[in-house]
C-alpha cells in the first residue's frame, strides 16, 4: 500500500469517526474500525505499537468507561498523528526501524538484566543467590576451603570487641 493509499483511507476513518461520535460504542462497529485502523498505522512502528495497546484495551469487555474513553482519546490521537506523519512524509525509511531491533555488542548481560520483566529478574536473581549460596555452603561443609572459616573467625573477632 501505498502512503497516499494508506493516507486516503486513515482520512476517510477518522471522517467515519468524526460524522458518528458514537462509532465505537457498540463492541462490533469498534472492532470493525479498530480492525481497519490498526493495520493502516503499521508504516510506523512507533504509532502501531501505540495503536495495538490502545486497540487490546478497546477490544476487551469489562474495563471501565474511563479506560474506554482514555483510549478511545489515545487511538484518535495516534490516527490523527499518522495522517500528519503521511501528509508531512515524516516517517523515517523502514531500514532504519530494522536495524534498531537488532542486538549490537554493547548489548549484554547486563543490558538483558535491565529490559527483561521484573518476574525473569526475580528468577535470575534468585537462581544466582541459590548457586553461590550453595557453593558457599559446600566449601564450608567440605572442609577443604579454610577461607570460609577464617572468614567466620574474623568476624566473631570483630563482634567481640
């Protein structure tokens, strides 16, 4: 699809949208718009991605009113946007938006730590306590390591003082 297409149709649905306030009322005239809508945005990644988290919401039964408008406000907003962006040819070329997704090296270890979700760095955090506090222990209970017993001593000394 072309820019102009896609301009062209983003037009007429905000159009829809704007001659019947209450389009996205009813759950099938929503998600026959947000169905049209969503797909038109995806020339920005930025804007279709913003669009997909407005649209779940949207499409979802059982939130409250104030989430619906908040969202319905939010997808509006994110149509009138991409027209802008189309109008205007704002949109940075698609080879940039792939090369930004790929990993480089000064991505590691600690850069997965600080993007994974919290329950993946509870579970890393968790498994990495329960490794060196195993070691630790089977380095004391083995009795080959003498550290870990100095280690003790010196503290017991520096308590008693």
């Amino acid at each position: 699809m072309t820019p102009s297409e896609r301009l062209t149709a983003l037009k007429e649905l905000i159009g829809e949208h704007e001659r019947d306030r209450n389009i996205l009322r009813p759950m099938d005239s929503r998600l026959r718009w947000l169905g049209q809508v969503v797909p038109l945005l995806s020339f920005s990644p930025t804007l279709h991605g913003n669009a997909v988290v407005a649209a779940d919401i949207l499409a979802r039964p059982g939130f409250s009113s104030n989430a619906y408008e908040q969202s319905e406000g939010r997808i509006l907003l994110l149509v009138r946007q991409g027209i802008t962006e189309l109008e205007h040819g704002l949109t940075p070329p698609e080879q940039m938006d792939e090369q930004k997704n790929l990993l480089t090296d000064e991505q590691g270890l600690w850069w997965f730590f600080q993007n994974c979700t919290t329950k993946t760095r509870l579970w890393l955090v968790a498994t990495a306590f329960t490794i060196v506090c195993g070691i630790v222990a089977v380095a004391y209970f083995a009795g080959h390591n003498q550290f870990i017993s100095q280690v003790i001593e010196l503290w017991k000394k520096g308590h008693n003082q």
